[in-house]
C-alpha cells in the first residue's frame, strides 16, 4: 500500500468517526450507499453484479475511486444470487434468470396462506429459535432443503454443503475487498455487522407482513414473545459481525417500523422494546447503530430520542430531515436526507440547491455525513450523483 | 479405538436447548465422548468455533439472504 493512499485512509477514516461521534470533522465526510448505481457507471448488468460479487466488487471499488467517496459499503448488492441459488432460496427474483438482466434483484414475500411460518407456531419459534429455522424455516424456504425426518436426499446433502462453502467463500472474500478498497483509493469500509429488529424479521421473513398484521390483533402476546425470544439472537449475531475495533457501526436495515406500516401505538407496544434493548445494549459494549430508518420515521422520533446519546447514527429517508436534526440532532449525528427521486430525475443544478439547504439546515456544527435518503439504485443520474459529491467537498468544509 | 468410542450414543440434536451463540451446546456434545483424556478444553474450544459457524449459517441465511 503506498504511503499516500494510507495517509487519505487514515484522515477519512477520522473524518468519518469524528461525525458519527456526532462531532465536527475538517469537512462533512461523503458516504453514500450506493448499489445497483455501481453497476450502471461500472458498465456492468445487474444480473452481473447479482449474479457475481467479483464484478459488484470491481464496481464498487472503481465507483470509490473514481468519486474519491470518504466510505462505501463493500459490496451494497448484497445479495449474492449464487449463493441463493446454491441453498435453493425460493424468494428472490433474480435478474437474467426471473427477471429482466438489467432490473434490480426483488424479494418476493409469499401469499398469506403460504408464509413460511404458520399462524401455530409462535410457540414453536420461541422455544428454541434456531431450532426452529433449521428444521421448520429452512426446509420451506429452499427447493432443496428436507424437513427432518423426510429421507434425505443428494439435492439436500448438496444445498447444505455448497451452501456452506459459498458463504465462507463470500464473507471471506469481504476481507480482501475491505484491504483493497483501502490500498486502491484510501477508502473506508462503512459498516461491519448486520442487525434487523425483530419484527421486520417476523415480517419479512416468517408471517410475511400481512400475517402478522393480523397476528396483532388476533395473538398480541405471541408476537411481543415471539420478538423478545428472537431479540438475543440477533443481538449475538450483531455481536458477532461487528468491528471488533468498534469504530465502524453494526448496520441495521428496518422496513416495517414505520408510517403507515404500523401506527406509533403498535411500534410502542410490538416494534421498539425490543429493537432499543439490542441498540442499547450495542452501545453498551462500545459498539454504534446505523439506524436505516427506511421510510417516514418521523412520528416516531419521540422513541428514537430516548436512545442513549450517541449510540446510533441516525439515517434519515423520508423523513423530514429539519425536523429531525431539531429533535434528536444533539444527540446523534444524522445522515442521508437527498432525495432519491431528485437524483433519479432531478438536475445536477437542483442536487446541488438541496444540498445546500440540507448542509446549512442540519450540518453545520458538525454530526452530519452526506448520502441520498435510501440505497441508489440503477435509476439514480451519474451527474446527479457527481453534484452531490462535487457540491459536498467544496461547501461541506468546516 | 476403546469400547466407549465406539458405543457412545448420538443425542437427537432436535431436542436440545440452545443459546443464542449456539446449535449444540458443548455440554450435551461432551455426554456423546468417551472421557476424555487429553486436553478437554482443546476439545471444547474448537467444538464451540465450528458450532459458531453453524449457528451464524443459519441466521445469516435469514437476515443476509
């Protein structure tokens, strides 16, 4: 590694944790989450970069470097099909093979009368989580994967072994792209870890969301202990991801918490006890949040705010970001907030104009890290994105 | 290979308690060996980081995928 691009790492890595510390750096640090967009200006299709994590990763990086970003997700498509493929996942739609090669990657929640967890089962899930994924969730989510007890079969023994290995071999791979994203162009890896809350868990990925809409009415009490039994889990697995350096923050991708999904009432009672244990209990051990509050979380900011200072850094989306920064700004630093609809369609002219109100609006005594409000895809404007880079580096110093 | 190695009996892994961290905790895993007679928490040790895998399997396969 040369010794000019170490010394750029090591002054983005400080600007970039002086603002998460919800403090002021030299000048506001740029982060965005960009995925299916490092496709587009890559020259790659989003079945390539799906499809073969080799290529996302050549496109993040030549993205990082061509815009000289502060921080980057490694890999923002994260996705990787192959590795789907190889357990036999039955819920993604996936470009070249389902969908069109130049179309985003899509999750397809099952019909109600298919979800993968069955209205009887809460007690089933709460009294041995892991159990439960492994010998009731897996065989029904993958073509391949045998309930136990079933005859085994090659297809099963297959999808757990390749499965397996092609895991290891993604994650492992997240290692040498982090080195390289830092010798090739100075830039920071942005998050280490992943976190879901609870609920969206059950949402997304067991009852499906209007499953367990209707088990809010019908079994309150089984979704609260359905939450709080998962909660440890995903704590742990939080845990074990993270930077153990515990700089970067645990990333955690929400989806159902807000407006109109749930009412603040239900978030009260179903949504936030048991997501604010595990963001307080992070924080405990050192370790910082990346509230991706995907959405209009604004209603809830009255229980954003009884978060411990400092111990998330708070990703606004829809949200309106002023108000925002006036009810929780002192205590977390705030990202995000450029509309992604302003990027897709807007002019650079314009990009640069919202920028401006959101830097003089939110910014300017420091704790504020630059990024469209959600996850660019392949809709976003190449000049869009250069605007807001551009615009960032000149105006954002302090 | 001594007798106990050979007779020891598979638990149904179906029926055991798990914490979080965990698929087969080593305590019920070490009712399956025959006393031990080397370094047991040698044993332990790699029998617990093998398990983590499996756990984090599973939950990434969740969460991630």
């Amino acid at each position: 590694m040369s010794d000019e691009k170490e010394k750029l790492y090591q002054e983005r890595l400080q600007r970039y944790v002086t603002a998460m510390r919800n403090k002021k750096p030299d000048r506001i640090p740029i982060r965005p989450f960009v995925a299916e967009f490092t496709a587009k200006y890559a020259g790659y299709t989003c079945q390539e970069v799906t499809h073969d994590y080799r290529k996302a990763f050549d496109a993040a990086c030549k993205c990082a470097a061509d815009f000289d970003w502060d921080a980057v997700v490694p890999n923002m498509v994260y996705v990787w099909t192959g590795l789907t493929t190889a357990i036999g996942l039955t819920y993604y739609a996936i470009p070249g093979v389902h969908l069109p090669a130049d179309k985003p990657f899509q999750y397809l929640e099952p019909p109600e009368e298919q979800a993968f967890m069955k209205p009887e089962e809460y007690d089933l899930l709460v009294a041995d989580p892991t159990g439960y994924l492994y010998n009731v969730w897996l065989p029904r989510v993958s073509r391949d994967v045998v309930t136990p007890g079933e005859p085994a079969t090659m297809r099963n023994n297959l999808a757990f072994v390749k499965g397996g290995m092609a895991m290891m071999r993604y994650f492992d791979a997240f290692g040498e792209q982090i080195a390289r994203l830092r010798r090739e162009s100075g830039t920071v890896s942005a998050l280490a870890g992943i976190l879901k809350a609870p609920f969206d868990i059950i949402a997304d990925k067991l009852r499906g969301y209007k499953g367990l809409c209707m088990d809010l009415y019908r079994q309150p009490k089984k979704v609260e202990a359905a939450c709080e039994a998962l909660a440890p889990h995903l704590l742990k697995v939080a845990l074990l991801t993270s930077d153990p350096n515990k700089q970067l923050p645990v990333g955690l991708w929400m989806h159902r918490g807000c407006m109109p999904f749930l009412s603040p009432q239900q978030f009260e009672r179903f949504y936030w006890p048991t997501l604010k244990w595990i963001i307080e209990d992070l924080w405990r051990q050192g370790i910082q949040t990346l509230f991706y509050a995907e959405g209009e979380w604004n209603p809830n900011l009255k229980y954003i705010a009884q978060l411990p200072e400092l111990s998330i850094i708070y990703h606004v989306d829809r949200g309106d970001i002023f108000e925002v920064y006036r009810t929780v700004g002192e205590k977390f630093c705030i990202s995000g907030g450029i509309p992604n609809d302003l990027l897709a369609f807007g002019t650079p002219d314009e990009v640069r104009e919202y920028c401006k109100k959101v830097i003089d609006g939110v910014a300017r005594n420091g704790g504020y890290i630059m990024d469209a409000s959600a996850i660019m895809q392949d809709d976003t404007k190449v000049e869009n994105v250069r605007a807001m880079t551009e615009f960032t580096r000149e105006y954002g110093v302090y | 290979m001594n007798e106990a190695a050979t007779s020891h009996q598979v638990m149904p892994i179906e029926q055991i308690s798990r914490p979080p961290g965990t698929c087969f905790p080593w305590e019920r895993k070490k009712e399956e060996f025959p006393p031990i007679e080397g370094d047991e928490g040698l044993v332990k040790q790699i029998w617990e980081e093998i398990d983590t895998l499996g756990y984090l399997y599973i939950w990434q396969c969740l969460l991630s995928f």
